[in-house]
C-alpha cells in the first residue's frame, strides 16, 4: 500500500478464457485498482509469470499473456 501497487494473482483458469473475457476481466481490475487509487497494477499467474498491467499511455490494460506456453 506505501508504494501505491496492486498484485492480483489469478488461477492458470485465466488461460481458458477466451481473449474478449480476458479483456472485460483485466480492465474490470483495472478500473476497480484506479477507483482504490492504485497506481501500479500487475496480474500474475500462480506461477509468478506477469500476464498483465496497467497502462503508461490509455486507458486498456496491457495484456502480455493469453495462453500458456509452458514446454
């Protein structure tokens, strides 16, 4: 809370949803981090890998992971 940031962790369910669910559920994140006056969001995979965050420039998240590429 000092540092005015929001880590979400979400279940690897994250990667069966669809792309347009991906989007409506990080930017309801996003929007609900904003009204608490969050500056920083990041969303997570329960294994640490950075899916999404917030935006520098707009008003969409970023999102840097839609499926999971483990190997």
């Amino acid at each position: 809370f000092l540092q005015s940031d929001l880590l979400v962790k979400v279940s690897d369910r994250w990667y069966n949803l669809k792309q347009s669910e991906q989007d409506k559920f990080a930017n309801e994140i996003l929007q609900k981090s904003q009204q608490l006056d969050f500056k920083k969001l990041a969303i997570q995979d329960p294994s640490g890998k950075l899916i999404a965050r917030n935006p520098v420039v707009g008003k969409q998240i970023i999102i840097l992971q839609r499926t999971n590429n483990k190997v």
